[in-house]
C-alpha cells in the first residue's frame, strides 16, 4: 500500500465528513418527519378533503 499525500487524506476526511452530516441530516429529517406525521394537523395538510 502506497503512502497516501496530504492532499489525498484531507480529500478522505471531507468525503467522510459530508457523508456523515448527509446521514445525520436524513437521521434527523426522519425523525422529525415520524414525529411530525402524528400529529392530527398532518393529515389535514397530506390530504385536505
């Protein structure tokens, strides 16, 4: 295995660090999303009939 450069490993830990703030983020979004969704206004605003 050849030595990685400066460069390559900070290129390494910007990827892995927008892919856990991308998994976070959806974590986050879900969640809130389920919790949102139990509420009695949700549906009012899914299906307005």
């Amino acid at each position: 295995m050849q030595a990685k450069t400066q460069k390559e490993s900070k290129m390494e830990l910007v990827v892995i660090g927008i892919a856990l703030i991308a998994f976070v983020v959806g974590l986050v979004g879900h969640l809130a999303g389920a919790s949102f969704a139990n509420f009695d206004t949700f549906g009012y605003i899914a299906a307005p009939t």
